[in-house]
C-alpha cells in the first residue's frame, strides 16, 4: 500500500490549485506564533531587568512615606492622589523628584507602557507650562530614543507580527519621501495619523536616519505636550482624557502638521509644472 501524500504539498492535478493541510499536526499561521527568538527574547529580558533594576535603586532613595502607596496612574482618580502625594515632596526634594519623573517616564516610554499622558499631565500640575514642557519634551524624546534603538536590535519581528499592514503602508511612504523625510515625520509627530508607539518602533525598521527621527520627535512633540501640560494645570477640572484632543485641539494640530508638509508639497507642485 502507497504512503499518503503530503496534503500541504499536494495539488489538485485538473485545476492546478494548492490545498491545505487541515490535521492538528500542521504549522500554525505565522501570525499566531510568538515572533521573538531565543535570543531576541532574551535580549529583551536582559534589557528590561537592567532599567527595572536601575529604577528600583532610584526609588528605594525615596521617604519610604512617599514611596509606600506609589504606583503607575491609570484614570484620573489616581493621577490626582499621586499629584497630592508627591507635592510635598516635589517642593522639598525637586532634584530627586525629577530624577524619579525622568527615570520612570523613559521606562515607560522604552517599553511602551501604557499611561504617559498621565506622566504629563502631572507635569504640568506640578512644574507649570513652560517646565513642564521642557520635562515631557525630553522624557518623550529621551524614551522614544531608546525604544527606536530597542527596536533597531529586535523590533522587526515584533512590529511584522503586530501590524503588517501598517507596516508595509509606513515603508512605501517612507521611501516616497525620502528626500523631504524629516517634514513628513514631523507632520507625523504633530498629527494623530499614526500612533507614537508604532512609529518609535518602526522607524529603524524602514530605515528612518536616526538624526531625522530624533529631530521630529523633539519638536513634533511640542504642540501635543503643551496641550496635555496646560490641562494639568487644571486637573481637578479635567473629567477625562478624551476631554484633551476635542474637534477644535484635532484641527489645530493638522493645521501645524500641514504647514511641516507644505514645503514637500510646493516641491512637487514645481516638479509637476
């Protein structure tokens, strides 16, 4: 008696069309399997092991009175209970505070934990606008940095399996517009389009010059921080996060993206003529 033949490579013979293999021994889709290897998994560990035992040291220099309830903020419940907890301290000890604020805002942002926006709204609670800009600015770009170089040694596996789509729609218009790219990553930095997380992990990947990326992030940010830095301001009167990017914020950050692009399109538009 013959050997059954392979389904995954067997075809039909009169109509030419491949069939699939239905058994339970058959290959899981690629999109359903874990997409690090061994040792990108373990790069990855040895990475967060050494930021999260860097952090623990700074916080173990904390008053243990400070350090006792300290958690990540989730709603703006909790945003508002660390304000009133770290107020003191943040007068008396601002160096230390910043150096905490700093430390765990890169943290968060290198491996893209949830909740930045609180971190900058707490800012602007308890710095003010302009030194509370001048904190989110450099801890969003500080952290996106180090995410960018993170994804730059394991991040393409990561960002294929995530978002393939995505992913091949940012390569084609990177290369589309290579010769104004930092326009185009400002106008992304400025404007909702595409989420941060995504670009900070894509970007190496489809060969964003790292000068460009740092340079877009560091002042495409600033429209955005400043919103979320004033409504600290008044956080007890802040009902939800939504409540920072309504029509009227979306529109003026579009406007300022448009105007980044607009040397890109008046190039093309003399190109064209």
């Amino acid at each position: 008696m013959a050997a059954p033949r392979n389904l995954t490579a067997l075809k039909d013979e009169e109509s030419g069309m491949e069939l699939e293999d239905d058994s339970p021994a058959a290959k899981k889709p690629k999109s359903e399997r874990f997409p690090l290897n061994t040792w990108e998994f373990a790069v990855a560990v040895a990475v967060f092991f050494v930021f999260s035992t860097g952090l623990v040291c700074i916080y173990l220099t904390m008053p243990s009175a400070t350090s006792a309830n300290l958690k990540l903020p989730r709603t703006l419940s909790d945003l508002r209970a660390l304000k009133d907890q770290f107020s003191t301290y943040a007068n008396e000890n601002p160096v230390q505070f910043i150096v905490v604020y700093c430390s765990t805002y890169i943290f968060m942002q290198t491996f893209m934990i949830p909740g930045t926006i609180f971190m900058s709204l707490l800012a602007g609670a308890l710095f003010g606008v302009v030194r509370g800009i001048m904190l989110v600015v450099f801890n969003a770009t500080a952290g996106a940095s180090s995410c960018f170089f993170l994804s730059k040694l394991i991040g393409r596996p990561i960002v294929t399996w995530l978002w393939p789509e995505r992913m091949r729609f940012f390569q084609s218009e990177i290369a589309k517009r290579r010769d104004k790219l930092l326009n185009y990553m400002l106008f992304l930095r400025i404007t909702p389009t595409l989420p941060n997380l995504f670009i900070n992990l894509a970007s190496p990947i489809v060969d964003v010059p790292f000068h460009i990326f740092f340079f877009a992030t560091l002042i495409g940010l600033i429209p955005a921080s400043y919103i979320t830095v004033r409504a600290g301001l008044a956080l007890g009167d802040l009902k939800s996060v939504k409540d920072l990017y309504d029509f009227k914020t979306l529109s003026v950050l579009f406007l300022i993206g448009f105007v980044s692009i607009l040397p890109t399109v008046l190039k093309r538009k003399r190109v064209y003529e």
